[in-house]
C-alpha cells in the first residue's frame, strides 16, 4: 500500500513540474505542499526494498529490461505519430537503449541496484554493525547532510542517482537487521511532523519571497528532512499490520506504471484555468489507465515476453559457460 501512496505522489510531482514558474501563489503552495510529503515517495520505494531484501533473480532482472524497453519504443513511436513530436535521434537512442542512456533515472539505478544486490547482500553480512554504522552516517555526511545545509552537493543530480538509492536501500537493510533507534519509535510521528513543516515553511519562504517561482531545494532526494521524513514514515506503517491480495497484486504493477504515466500525462495535460479539478482528473486517469495497460499487456503478450525472458537467459548461460 505504501508503494502504491508513493508512487502516486510521484505522479503527481510529474503532472505538476510544468507549473513550476506559476506567479498564482496559491498554486505555488500547492506544489510545494505536495512536493513536501510526495518527494518522500522514491527514498521509500527503496527502504522498504532493502529492509525486505531483494532477492536476486535473472528471470525478473531480464523481465524488467524487457518491458522497460517495449514501453520506451512503444511510447516513443506513439509521441511521433499522435503528439507529431519531431524525430530527434539522440531521443530516438535513447528510448531504444532506456537502461543505459537513464532516459528513466529511477529505472536506471533501481536496475543497477537491483544487479548489484546480491554483493550487497553478502556485504551487508558479513560487516560488524559498527562499521555498518560508520558507513551509513559517512554516506549521510556527504550525500544528505552537506547537500542539506550548504545548498550545494558532490554528484550534482539532486540525489536522484545509485549514491542515494544505494543509501536508502543500506539504510533499509541497516534497520531491517538491527532494528529502528529509539529515538525513531519514541518520536516518529513528531519527526515526520516537524520535518515537514520545515520543507514546507522553508521552501514557501524562498519561492515567495526571493526566487518568485517554485523553489524545491529542501524537498529533494538528498535533503536530510526528506530522509529523516521517510524514515518514520515508514515506521509508522510498519506498525499498522493487515493483509489484502487486490492491494498486493496492485502493488506489482507500479514498475510499468512508473514508465507508463510519463506518455500519458504529455497527453493529458492539466489546464490552467481549471488547474486544481484538472490536476485530479489527470492523476486518477495516468494512474488508473496505466495499471490498465499494464493488465492488458500481461494478458496479450505475457506469454510472449516470457519467451524473451527465456532466450535471454539461454543467451546469458551459453556466454557465462564460454567466458
């Protein structure tokens, strides 16, 4: 369910970036307030992956690739022939090659991570938990913390790259294996609270008053609010048990949905004059019409894609035995 609550909002991030030199100041607080708890979505998508673990699979590594790339050329030719979209083949590359060209950046490192996983399972094993500890605040210094208070940062990407997915899903396993601090249990609810007053309160401040335009520099992946946010809002769902299959079949279809949405919000767009009844209106259709595609697809061409899976594994195996 908390899956499905990301990646929603991270739609709706989407659906609102067009918007973001707006002078109407009431639309300018509601991006950033939805920027403020949606933001959290990625940083949570990958704690709960490393607090469960992912489980190392050629067949699912190898059924990701494969529909990542039916949908990129798929919308790709969609965008040439109905949105009349001129062809440029830089773009043209990269919806051929996705992956490699990170034409989806959350794609991209969760496909790297994903390869990695198994190493960094077995690492995550084998270190003593002090030096866990040592890894996980040295990352946070230079990744969380100094992007945080000097408005600046090392990687230049926002923190959406492998460094702080890799930091999320460490974290996860961190938590997973010796459990939330105390501090987290005691007080997760205050946290969440007080760190999102301070993303709102400080971003509103900047864009209104110095920038004029939206201004999201403590609502990125790499802000230690965001990071400390997601923490216990996760924890908090943790404490919530109950069981649903219709949730967890939903929740399978959140990849394709993620690669999906991107076309279907370039042909839905939200109107200006009636932006907050259109803003829904175009949320609830990508999320909703992009799980249908999905169903559709795994019903016309499942069996197909499963053929692929399995070609690539045989191609894969017959490398291997001759490398």
């Amino acid at each position: 369910l908390l899956r499905m609550l990301c990646i929603v909002g991270i739609i709706g991030m989407h659906i609102l970036r067009p918007f973001f030199e707006t002078q109407d100041i009431l639309k300018t607080e509601f991006i950033l307030l939805w920027n403020t708890f949606a933001n959290t979505g990625v940083t949570i998508f990958i704690l709960i992956s490393g607090y469960y673990g992912i489980r190392f699979k050629w067949e699912r590594l190898f059924s990701l690739i494969t529909i990542i790339f039916f949908y990129s050329v798929t919308t790709h030719i969609l965008e040439l022939t109905l949105l009349h979209r001129p062809l440029d083949y830089k773009v043209l590359l990269s919806s051929i090659f996705p992956v490699c060209t990170k034409k989806y950046w959350f794609i991209t490192c969760y496909i790297v991570l994903y390869a990695l996983s198994p190493f960094i399972n077995q690492g995550v094993e084998a270190i003593k938990q002090i030096h866990f500890k040592a890894l996980l605040l040295t990352l946070i210094l230079f990744f969380v913390i100094a992007p945080t208070c000097f408005i600046t940062e090392i990687l230049g990407d926002n923190g959406k790259g492998i460094i702080n997915m890799l930091l999320a899903y460490l974290t996860g396993r961190y938590l997973a294996k010796y459990g939330f601090p105390e501090i987290i249990k005691k007080h997760a609810v205050s946290f969440m609270i007080l760190c999102f007053t301070i993303i709102f309160s400080l971003n509103s401040a900047v864009s209104i008053f110095v920038k004029h335009h939206v201004f999201l520099q403590f609502a990125r992946d790499n802000s230690a609010f965001i990071f400390l946010a997601s923490i216990c809002v996760f924890y908090c769902f943790l404490q919530k048990t109950f069981y649903s299959s219709f949730v967890n079949k939903l929740a399978n279809y959140v990849f394709s949905v993620y690669i999906i949405h991107g076309f279907l919000i370039k042909v839905f767009l939200v109107r200006d004059d009636f932006f907050f009844l259109s803003f829904v209106i175009v949320i609830v259709i990508a999320c909703v019409l992009s799980a249908f595609i999905e169903f559709l697809r795994r019903i016309a061409l499942g069996k197909v894609f499963d053929k692929v899976v399995s070609l690539m594994i045989s191609v894969k195996d017959k490398v291997v035995e001759k490398v």
